[in-house]
C-alpha cells in the first residue's frame, strides 16, 4: 500500500510529536517582573514573577532572589565572587517535587536602601543610575541527570537602581 505525501507527512509529525514528549523537558526560567531596565527606587516596593523552570519530568525545588550589586568576577573560589543583597529563598508548586511550598514567593519584594548602614561592620553606600542585576538560583532535578545532587539554573534581569530620569 502506497500512502500519498500528505498521509506520509502526518505519520511522520504524529511520530516526531510522541518522540518530543517521550523526552525529559525543562521550562525555560524567566523573571517576567521586574523587565530589563526597569527603574526601581530605595525603598520601593517592586512587582516581582518567575515562571520556574519546572516541567513534565522537572522537580523545581528552592530557588534564591539576589540583587547583584556587581556580576560574579569569575566562577571559581574567591573571597569577592560578587557583591549584592539576598532578597529571599522562595518556591513555586510543582508536582511531584515540592506540591505545596510552605515559602511561595511575594507578589512584591522591596528594593533595598544602600544609603543606609547594613548592620555591623556594614556600611551605606550612595549611588545613583547604577545597573544591577535581579537574578534568581533556582534548584531543580530530572529523571535522567547529569551527575550527581540537584542542577542548578540562574537567570537575570537588569535593573536601573535609583535612577535620577
């Protein structure tokens, strides 16, 4: 039986369909608030969303917000990898790796205020139309792994803090 190219085109895409979701899958993390670029002051309280990298066959545990101040000066062991601000370890619900998180994330988190003392020997520092970096860690595992514990994936976003525009 000779099939015409029509009918050969869709066994072929049936195929290729159930071969891509026989496939582990990851979503592709991204901070969707605060955009790139956008201008956020001390002390504001800023909206903030993250469409976790969980997924069909992607457990997404914890995941950690950092304000860099400054990007990581390289990825191996120093006393000054980066400089910046945590602003909290939270997780979204995803089946069957953490179903219901006892940290989901806030709807806003709050800009910190450098112009102030940090607590002990941490002082204030002023800037203004400084570009610092919003990213977020996040922890996550698949049926297949590459070795051994948990993956790791960051995603960033620029902000403009304290911006005098």
């Amino acid at each position: 039986m000779k099939l015409s190219f029509k009918q050969d085109a869709l066994a072929f895409l049936t195929c290729f369909f159930f071969w891509q979701f026989s496939l582990v899958s990851a979503a592709i993390p991204l901070i969707n608030e605060p955009a790139n670029g956008t201008a956020i002051a001390p002390g504001a309280a800023f909206d903030f969303s993250y469409f976790s990298i969980a997924d069909y066959g992607v457990s997404a545990y914890n995941y950690t917000v950092w304000l860099l101040t400054s990007l990581p000066s390289s990825t191996a062991p120093s006393i000054h990898f980066a400089s910046g601000y945590d602003l909290g370890k939270y997780a979204e619900p995803n089946y069957p790796g953490n179903p219901s998180p006892s940290n989901p994330p806030p709807a806003q988190l709050i800009m910190p205020d450098f112009s102030k003392p940090l607590g002990g020997f941490g002082s204030g520092f002023s800037v203004s139309d400084a570009i610092f970096y919003l990213a977020v860690v996040e922890e996550y595992g698949v049926s297949n792994p590459t070795g051994p514990g948990r993956s790791i994936s960051v995603v960033m976003n620029s902000i403009i803090y304290n911006s005098t525009n």
